[in-house]
C-alpha cells in the first residue's frame, strides 16, 4: 500500500493501480485500497470504472466515506449522462459526516439547482434561489483572508 501511494506521488499511476489492485486480490475489503484505487482511476480518466471502487469502499473504511461521497457526488454530476439525482444523495451523505465542508455544502447547492431542473417539475425559481445561495457562499469565501 504504501509503494502505491508513493508510486501515485511519483506520478507513476500505471504501477500504483497495479499495486493497489494485488493488495485487492489479497484482501478484496481494504476499504483503503478501494478508495485509492479509485482516486487513481479517476486520474486515469476512467471515471466510471472509479465509481464502482469508491462506492465500495464506503462499506469498509470509515476515515474516507465523507470523501469517497463527495468524490461520487462531483463525478455523477459531471458525468457525460449526469446522474444528478443520485450525486445530491451522496452529496447530501458527504455534507452530514462533514458539516463545517463549504466545498461539499456550495457542491450540494449547485447539484441541488440542477436537480431543481431536471426532471418533468422543473423549478427555474428553486435552481435560481439555490445558485444564489451557492454564489453568495463562494463570494464569502473570497473575502476571508
């Protein structure tokens, strides 16, 4: 585990997903290694393959559930065919391990919005009041020193 995170470090992403994948043969459950080798993937450019790892390591490795959601979240959104419904979920999921998390509570907002316009109800007025509010977080965000 540790030469594969220090391969990633490395750059060296070919041989970090292959040593993150013989620590999976050996133990399938390593929450840890499902999460990293799904930050791997994602750097590869193979989000969807990514999501089927970080969505099981949620089931065994406490310490990144709240980023494995947040992960799942930004990539169901920016998805070629967004799953807009499914990243609020775990955006939502993300935002109550994490609630002091402007990044994971301004992601939820903008997911919320398109939620808001997705579908057969769309709520133009709801996506406008949730950008606002998304907005209004990021501008106060640059004002802190």
């Amino acid at each position: 585990m540790r030469r594969a995170l220090m391969l990633r470090l490395m750059g060296n992403l070919e041989a970090a997903g292959s040593d993150f994948l013989e620590v999976l043969e050996l133990e399938p459950e390593d929450g840890l290694a499902l999460f990293w080798y799904g930050k791997i993937l994602i750097e590869q450019q193979r989000h969807q393959e990514a999501v089927v790892y970080l969505k099981a390591s949620l089931d065994y490795h406490e310490p990144t559930r709240m980023a494995a959601h947040a992960i799942l979240g930004a990539l169901l959104m920016t998805a070629s065919e967004p799953h807009f419904m499914q990243a609020q979920l775990h955006l939502k999921e993300a935002a109550q391990l994490a609630p002091a998390s402007q990044a994971v509570r301004i992601t939820l907002l903008i997911c919320s919005a398109a939620v808001a316009l997705s579908g057969k109800n769309r709520d133009r007025k709801k996506a406008l009041s949730l950008l606002d509010r998304a907005l209004a977080a990021l501008e106060g965000e640059q004002r802190e020193p």
